[in-house]
C-alpha cells in the first residue's frame, strides 16, 4: 500500500513538473499580434533597419503586413510558438477574395498566408500590384 502511494506522489510530481516545464518553455501558446505596434516590432526585428509606419493587421491577429516610409512591405505571421516575417516583393503572389487577402511566398516553408483585412484588403492589394509594375 505505501509503495502505491509513494509511485502515485512520484507521478503526480512529475506530471506537475512536467507542466511548469512546458510552460516555461512557451510550447503550446497560441501567438497573435496584439495590435499596430507588436506588428511594426516583429516586422523591425525581422529586418535591420526596417521602420513600419503602416500596418494591416489579420483581424484574428495571425498574421499582418507592414509598411515603411519607402513603400517596402514585411509579412509578419506565427509560426509555431513564436513569428516569422518575409519582405514582399514581385515574388510575392497576391490573391484578393473579397475581404481576404492571401499572399504566397516562393518559400515553400514559409507558406501561403491569408488575411482577413476587411475592406482594406483591396487597398492592399492594389499596392502589391505596384510591384508587379516595378
């Protein structure tokens, strides 16, 4: 009966211990972009030199674009754990479905990534096509 009760508190322990690992470790968060300004953070992080003035963020606040004084423009999304961000650009492909906006990279890894701008999506858009121009 004892040695049942001490296997029993040597799980317990290390279930809890395991649990405060996890999270200590961030595994299993849900990363969103809070709001404008965690957008141009993630996007100036990603690239040295880069300063957002300009944001669309994803209304579920997975993913967002972000614009600098230049016109150049930085995809931020999560990925995993925690947020990874590319330049678009002419390899960019832009698709506009009404409301949503999905943008693929030529990086396989990275993905296609779609966003719910609302009527801002076609404004976006449009300024992807000016890098077809280009």
């Amino acid at each position: 009966m004892t040695a049942i009760a001490i296997q029993t508190g040597a799980s317990l322990v290390t279930v809890l211990f395991v649990a405060w690992l996890v999270g200590k470790m961030g595994l299993g968060a849900d990363p969103r972009i809070a709001d404008e300004a965690h957008a141009i953070r993630l996007a100036e992080e990603a690239e040295a030199g880069f300063r957002g003035i300009e944001v669309a963020r994803d209304r579920a606040g997975f993913a967002a674009i972000v614009r600098n004084a230049e016109g150049r423009m930085m995809l931020v999304r999560a990925h995993g754990n925690h947020f990874a961000a590319r330049p678009v650009d002419a390899s960019v492909i832009g698709r506009l479905d009404k409301d949503f906006l999905t943008l693929t990279t030529p990086e396989r890894t990275f993905g296609a990534v779609t966003l719910q701008l609302g009527k801002d999506a076609g404004m976006w858009a449009s300024r992807m096509r000016e890098f077809r121009r280009a």
